[in-house]
C-alpha cells in the first residue's frame, strides 16, 4: 500500500469522510489528480501534527510524501509525543 492510500484512509478515519467525493468513479479520478485533497484545518480535536502527517501523506508529488514506513512510522511517534506534550 502506498503513503497516499494510507493518507486516505488515515483522513477517512479521522474525518468520517473521504478526502475526495465525486458521482462516478471517472469524475473521482479527475479530483484526485487534479485537486489538493482536504485539509483537516476545519475539523476540532485534531492535534496540528497530525494534521501535518496527513497532509503530507496526501501530497500529489510522491516525492513530499514519506519515503518509506520508517520514516512514517517516526512521524507517527512524533505527532504522539507532540500531542502529549
């Protein structure tokens, strides 16, 4: 799975919502590609590096997202401590 999917999913989770919505398949496509997905500024009780994480998973250009799990896996453990904090 790649670290825009896990993004989806991760904003789904979050959000209750997809990051995209359109009526077909072909018009969903057509946002994906060509829209910047949702930010989760307007959604409370989501900590700001969280927000980060998944907007960075969510960037079009696969070379802004994370590299491997490694690096998102220390994200993860960062937003956490940040949240903490």
């Amino acid at each position: 799975m790649d670290m825009y999917a896990i993004g989806a999913i991760l904003h789904q989770l979050l959000t209750g919502r997809t990051p995209f919505t359109a009526p077909g398949v072909a018009a969903l496509l057509v946002k994906i590609l060509n829209e910047s997905a949702p930010t989760l500024e307007d959604v409370d009780g989501i900590a700001p590096a969280t927000r980060q994480l998944v907007r960075r998973m969510l960037a079009k250009k696969p070379e802004a997202r994370f590299k491997n799990y490694a690096q998102l896996i220390a994200a993860i453990g960062a937003a956490q401590h940040a949240v903490r904090a």
